[in-house]
C-alpha cells in the first residue's frame, strides 16, 4: 500500500495512472476510487486493478492489488459463452466514420474486430465499478473478449475473488442501487442497456434488458455509463460525444433508474490537457455535503497514462450541472504565493508541450510538502516534467490567488527560451532561461498583475531544449 497526502491534481503520485473513476462513499465513511490501471505503452489498461481510498479528500492510500485478470476463468477459454459488444447492424456516425476512414486505407474493420476476437488477448481488465450490499462488495468488470463479470470481497478494497460471468457482451459496467434496494446494472459502447439485477447481485435476467437508455445520436454517448440519484432525479453520467470525441464527461437524466433519459449537457472536457488527448470517463460522487466530478487526464504525449483528476461541481435546484474547467488546484483553494506549482499540474496544453517523464525508473511520487525549492536541485526530484516546448506553445494553471498585487515570479526549468506571462489573460511579465539542455536552473523575474483569484497562462518563444519543472508565484 502507498499512502500519501494530495490535494491537487493530479489526485495520484505519479507512479499510478488510475482512470475511469467510480467514486463511492462506502457504508465505513471513506470514499473509495473503482478504476482501472494504465501500466501499458501500447493499449489502454492492464491486468490488474487498484482500489484508491480516503477519509477526507486529502490522505489517501493506494492499496494493494485488488484483482487481475489472471483470476477470470472464462477468459480466452473457447467453451465460454460469448456475447457481442458494438452492434455492427446499426452503425452510428461514429462507426461510420470508422469504416470510411479504413475504406480509405483499404481496411474492413468490421472483419477486422471480428478477426481479433478470434485472437487470444492479454487477459487486460478495463473499466470497473463496486458497491456493498449486505455487507458484501461487488465489482463488475469487463475484459477485450467483450465479457462482463462480478467477484465479491468482504471489503471495499479487495481482494476480490470468485469471479461469475454474467449473460451479456460490452465494456464500462456501472451499478446503482436505488432506495427501495433494488439494484440496477448498465454497460455499452455507442448504444447503452440497463437491466434489473437479481437480489444475489451476480445475475439478471437477459430477458428483462433494456437497450438504448442513452445513444450516441441522441444523448451523444459514447461508453463509460455511470448512475447516480439525487432527490428523485437519476443522472445518467457517461463519456459525451457532443463536442467530436468523447474527451467530454455529459450527463442525462430521467425519472426512473432505467429511463426514458433527457440529454442535459457537459459536465468536464479534458480536451487540451495533452495534445494527444481523446477520451474521457468518470462519475460525480457527494462527499461531505459536497459534490464532485471525478475524471482523468491523459499525460506524456499519448493517450495512456491517464491520471485521476477532481473538480468540486454545484448541483443546481433545478437539476442542472454547471460545467466546470479543468484545474490544477483540484479540491483545495488556489495556489498561494511562494507556493510551488508543478510542471506535471499543468491542467491546459496549447502546442507541441506534453508532461513528460524523465525516467520511468523514477516515477516514485509526488514531492514531499515539506520540501522547498531550493532543495529541489538534481532532476530525480523531477520526476516528470512539461517537456518539448515549442514557440508559441501556451501553457495553463488553474488557479492562483494573492491578496495584494502579484510582483514577481520563479520558474526552476532546463534549457534556454522566454516565457510571457498572462494572469487571466493580461500580460504581467516575462521570465527568461539561457541554460543548457538538461541542465537545470531557478530564474526569476518581476511581474506586474492585480490583486485576485487569476488563471496563469505562460506563452513560449525563442525555445532551445526548454523544460518547466516548477513555478513559484509572489
């Protein structure tokens, strides 16, 4: 287990990229993090997962193991039953776009998904959920064959064992008990079904399965269903396709657990938290009076590597949810001056810039609190850096806060080039480096800005090798 106190984003030390967070305050009072775990460079996931825990939103433990996907006995056993996920027969315009893009490069891509569920997989868990009933913990899964599966523990942190499969083919299992204790469970990709659990938690009915609570054409959903209650409304939470890629976390909502559901909008958009960022999944979770979404951002360049993220969100008396931007302060108030602000924290990326890592070697965790720059000083303190600056590029944090007028800034960095800085937009100064690549150096300079909560932007130009490892505002 790994404990460490954090209330910034990203959530985790940066050895643990859990995404596809479901957030559950468990009957013991502590909220409990079901994702899974991206450990891999060339797929999403991996075949294990880890079940995140804390008390307040700011001690956590990453706990051991809970379950991987060695313990499934159905997967790639050929005896199985089988069910399929996407529904080939109705191509949504998202499918139709992935078959004219490979018409164009000559590929079949429907005999292309079909030829690789023939194949055999790495036994690769994605995206989970879990909850108690009668003091029992239930974690629905879901594996590349399309199959869907629950084991059981006796705690909310694993390890979970006995594995069933259940009678239906898909990804991105949710499960929600109402008030009267009937539960529900809801999976899919593009098309999404609900079906009335059975009181052992472990089986429906397929007979009682209602397809198409929320689509891609008219609620704009894309994967990753999550349900919650709040009076007597149920939000329908999912990956939302409405901005053109599902980097978006929309919600709908209705008067029963299993529709009909009315499109209401966007809650988060992860889009521009790294240049290759493209898809999003998450839920909304009240912890002690307050409501949040819970969600990932992707890191180094790549789709992978995403990493659990936090924003506070307001339930309006009508039922809407405001969307909120991406921060970088995440569950605790701005950054204060002389406090250090991370490269890896950045929470907006315009450009060529990534957070990337020095050295896999070193991906240990976040720095200690107690640590102060000037202690800073060799780059295995810096495990992970905003690398591959190029002029132009535009980098953002979200948010700072000074009761007087700011004045002056620190940036601890590699390389040489000139940093612009805007504090909601107005220019205040610039900051300049003439390192050398991978040498690392503390500059200063004066800034001029007034006194407020403000979005720090830095603007890149003349770049040679240039590297951000922290910012220190006054």
């Amino acid at each position: 287990m790994k404990y460490f106190k954090n209330m910034r984003n990203p959530v985790l030390p940066l050895e643990y990229h859990v995404p596809d967070s479901e957030a559950h305050v468990m009957p013991d009072g502590k909220l409990y993090i079901y994702g899974s775990f991206d450990d891999r460079e060339d797929v999403f996931c991996s075949e294990k997962y880890h079940v995140v825990s804390t008390p307040d939103m700011e001690h956590w433990t990453v706990h051991d193991v809970s379950f991987t996907g060695q313990q499934v006995p159905w997967f790639n056993n050929p005896e199985a039953p089988k069910y399929p996920g996407i529904d080939w027969s109705r191509p949504t315009p998202f499918i139709r776009k992935m078959l004219e893009a490979a018409q164009e490069n000559g590929d079949d891509m429907k005999e292309k998904f079909e030829q690789d569920g023939e194949k055999e997989k790495p036994a690769l868990l994605f995206a989970p959920d879990c909850l108690e009933h009668d003091g029992t913990y239930y974690l629905y899964f879901c594996m590349p064959d399309d199959s869907e599966g629950v084991a059981v523990s006796n705690h909310p942190e694993g390890p979970f064992t006995n594995p069933v499969q259940l009678p239906c083919g898909g990804i991105d299992p949710a499960v929600f008990i109402d008030d009267d204790g009937q539960a529900y469970y809801y999976w899919g990709q593009l098309f999404s079904h609900g079906v009335r659990l059975n009181p052992d938690m472990v089986s429906f009915d397929p007979d009682g399965i209602r397809d198409d609570l929320v689509t891609e054409e008219e609620h704009f959903f894309h994967e990753g269903s999550s349900m919650r209650k709040i009076g007597d409304t149920y939000y329908y939470v999912y990956a939302d396709m409405e901005r053109g890629k599902p980097t978006s976390l929309g919600y709908s909502t209705g008067k029963s657990p299993l529709g009909p559901f009315t499109y209401r909008g966007i809650i988060i958009d992860n889009d521009g938290c790294d240049p290759a960022s493209w898809n999003n999944h998450g839920s909304i979770e009240c912890v002690n009076g307050q409501w949040y979404v819970f969600y990932h951002r992707c890191s180094r360049g790549v789709r992978q590597h995403r990493r659990l993220c936090v924003e506070p969100v307001t339930i309006h008396p009508d039922g809407t949810i405001d969307e909120v931007k991406m921060t970088s302060q995440g569950a605790r108030a701005p950054f204060a001056p002389g406090e250090r602000i991370y490269g890896y924290q950045a929470c907006g990326l315009k450009g060529t810039v990534y957070i990337g890592a020095e050295d896999a070697a070193r991906q240990n965790n976040v720095l200690p609190e107690t640590e102060t720059a000037s202690e800073a000083g060799t780059g295995s303190v810096y495990p992970e850096k905003l690398t591959c600056v190029s002029p132009g590029d535009e980098i953002i944090f979200r948010y700072v806060k000074k009761d007087t007028p700011w004045s002056g800034i620190e940036c601890t960095c590699a390389g040489s080039g000139r940093l612009q800085v805007f504090l909601d937009d107005v220019a205040a100064g610039t900051v300049a480096a003439e390192g050398a690549p991978g040498s690392i150096q503390t500059v200063s300079a004066g800034i001029s800005a007034p006194a407020g909560e403000c979005e720090l932007k830095l603007k890149a130009e003349e770049t040679d090798g240039l590297e951000i490892m922290e910012i220190v505002l006054y």
